[in-house]
C-alpha cells in the first residue's frame, strides 16, 4: 500500500462482499487505510452461490435488503466502518436462484440509497445481459453499476459494443495477467495487456470513455508483488506510460483513472 501510494495511489476499492469477507476485515481495513494514507472503499453485497452458507442461501430478499442497509448505513460487522458501495455482487453461470434474490435485493438497496454498485458476472458472455435483466426489472439502476471481468467475457468488438450500448460501466480488471488461457475456464481465451488497451480505444472511439474503469483484481498470492507479481501499481507503472505512447489522450487516461472512478462510487 506504500509503494501504490508513492506511485500516485490513492484510493482502493475492496471487493470482499459477504461470502469472501474475512472475520475483523472492517477493522483491518480501517487499520490499514489510516496507516498508509491510501482511501479504502469497502463492499457489501453478496458473493456467489457456492461462497455462502446455507443459511445465507435461504434468507428471504427482505433479508438480504436489511443486511445490506446495514453495512451501508451503519457499519459493516458490528462496527461503525460503513461500506462504500455494493459488490462485489457474484453471479454463476446459470444464474442460480440465489444471485437472483441477491440481484433483485441490490437493486432495492441501490433505488433506496443510491449506492454504487459491481457485478462479477458468471464466465459465460449471455451472462451480463442476463444480470441486467433481472436487476433492471427490480429497479437497479445499470448507470451507477460497474460490470467487472468483462476482458475475460466479451471477446469480441461487437459484442463488447453491444453491452456498453446498455450504460454501465465497463471494466477491465484483469491488468497484470499474462497467459494464453483463462485459468478457470480454458476454452476461454485470456487477452494480454496490450489486447486490453485495444479493447479500451475501441470504446473511447465509440463514444464510451466516459464509462470505462480499470483494475488488476489481485486475489491470489502470486499476484502480489512479494511472491512475484506486478501488484498494486502494475496500472500505475506499465499501462499508464504504454497507453500515453499509443497514443491515448491524457484527458482519457485521466478519466479512467480518476475521473469514471469518481463519478461511479458516488451515490446517486
């Protein structure tokens, strides 16, 4: 967290909604955010199905509704630390009925609060539209609503168009993974950097710049920079001067980096 903010850092968003959330994290978070300078915007929301308890997977959408109220309006764990947005909300691929409930809940919340809301979408590229579907006939709003993962979902120009047409924010969140397959999935095949950037120019060309965000989705040990990774500051250090010699406007840049992050994590 030191070396991201001596290379320009300043805010993290923490995704480990309930189901990846570690006992005393609020505190941990806190702990660490004062300790280093760096702004930590934590999750609420609800993981996938296979994350939760089963009493979590029976709990009712009023339920789930009052849990995220309150770790958005009170504090998150029997603390006083409130969540800074919704997510990151997980969905399988087929959406089971779990995420459904969980989906219908985070709409609710975000009409009634106007939280900032991510999505983990199931690795499946009918998966996005489908997420929409149900969230949007519940009442979310997909404006104020980030799609994650979408490097490793929509492989091709056309259909990354399509879904940006639909006003979410579009993120590539992969940055710093360099492999030919997808781990989880190998008939997917995982793009490079550089293909990211590509995809990044091609919406910005399109008229979407406004809605593009980044991030490395650091979630494994040998992506730290300890064990060998790139870390925090890969965006920071790499992309940053790669996307300038490609030619990226720097009011672009600084949109993606600054300015569509800022404007999503308000609340509307």
């Amino acid at each position: 967290m030191d070396y991201f903010k001596s290379n320009g850092g300043g805010t993290i968003v923490d995704n480990c909604s309930i189901g990846l959330r570690a006992n005393g994290q609020a505190d941990y978070l806190e702990e660490l955010s004062q300790s280093t300078g760096v702004k930590i915007v934590a999750g609420s929301g609800f993981y996938v199905s296979g994350s939760q308890s089963q009493s979590t997977l029976h709990m009712s959408v009023e339920t789930l509704c009052e849990k995220l109220r309150q770790d958005l309006l009170v504090g998150m764990d029997g603390t006083n630390i409130k969540c800074g947005c919704i997510g990151e909300v997980g969905c399988s691929w087929p959406i089971t009925d779990f995420e459904k409930k969980s989906l219908v809940s985070t709409a609710i919340v975000q009409e009634e609060t106007g939280a900032p809301v991510i999505i983990h979408p199931g690795r499946d590229s009918r998966c996005p539209e489908e997420i929409f579907r149900v969230f949007q006939e519940a009442g979310g709003r997909v404006s104020n609503t980030v799609m994650s993962h979408l490097d490793r979902t929509l492989l091709t120009k056309e259909s990354l168009l399509e879904f940006a047409s639909l006003g979410s924010y579009c993120e590539f969140d992969l940055f710093g993974i360099e492999v030919s397959l997808y781990q989880l999935d190998e008939l997917i095949p995982m793009p490079s950097d550089a293909q990211r950037m590509e995809s990044l120019r091609c919406l910005i060309q399109e008229g979407y710049g406004d809605k593009i965000v980044v991030a490395h989705d650091i979630h494994t040990k040998h992506r730290l920079m300890k064990y060998g990774g790139h870390g925090y500051s890969h965006i920071l250090l790499n992309i940053v001067p790669i996307m300038k010699s490609r030619g990226f406007h720097p009011e672009d840049v600084r949109k993606i980096l600054y300015t569509n992050p800022a404007s999503w994590l308000t609340f509307h």
